[in-house]
C-alpha cells in the first residue's frame, strides 16, 4: 500500500506525480529543483545557490517522511553541465556523512523543467 508524501515546505508538484510516496518502509521521492517553496520563484543566482534550494526542498519532503538524509539510499543528479559537477557535489555533499553517504549517479541531460541546471530525486528507507 503506498502512501502520499506532500509538505507545503517544499514546491507543489507542477504537474501529475506527488513530492514523494512511501511504500513499506521505501520512500522514493520526485525529483527536486530550486522552486522556492514560498515564492514559487526560482533560485537560479549561481549554481551552488540554485543546488542548496534543491537540498533544502528534498530536507523537507524528508522530514514530511519522518526521514532524514541519513536515511537516504540512493540518489540521481540530473545537471545541465558536467562542469558544474565539483560545485553542486561540493554543496550536495554537505548534506552526507561521507562515510555512510548513499549510492549516486551523476548524469549530464539535454534539458530539465523551467530550465533548471540541476535536479535531484532520491529514495531512502526506515
């Protein structure tokens, strides 16, 4: 049985999914971009900026879970540019303990939603 995940600390899907669901104990969460949850605004100043308001939106639907990042098991980067690889996992890494910090792929695409330059999706279980 799966349940619905929405917080309104973190931007309101813009289309027909939800900002998580949780199944058993797996929550497997709708990627994140830098919507500030308040204003709807993007946050776009520079890439670092734009990579923390997608943590800051994906720290909320966690907790929403009642989860945290230590909770997380896998991640997927989706970026713009390969060259802004070092600064998002600078502030992306910030976020983990680097030695129990979950799977990960990095993957550099043709385009994201209201042309973003990174989005973040996520599971993590209990």
């Amino acid at each position: 049985m799966k349940k619905i995940i929405f917080t309104d600390k973190a931007p309101a899907p813009i289309g027909p999914y939800n900002q998580a669901v949780l199944v058993g104990n797996t929550l497997y969460t709708s990627g994140q971009i830098a919507l500030h949850p308040q204003t709807g605004e993007l946050v776009l100043d520079d890439i670092e900026t734009e990579t923390k308001q997608v943590m800051e939106n994906m720290k909320a639907v966690l907790e929403a879970a009642d989860m945290t990042f230590e909770n997380i098991i896998k991640t997927t980067i989706f970026i713009m540019d390969m060259n802004d690889f070092t600064k998002i996992n600078g502030v992306y890494g910030s976020y983990f303990d680097e030695n129990t910090a979950p799977a990960r792929e990095t993957v550099q695409v043709a385009g994201l939603p209201k042309g973003v330059n990174v989005e973040i999706s996520m599971v993590a279980m209990k």
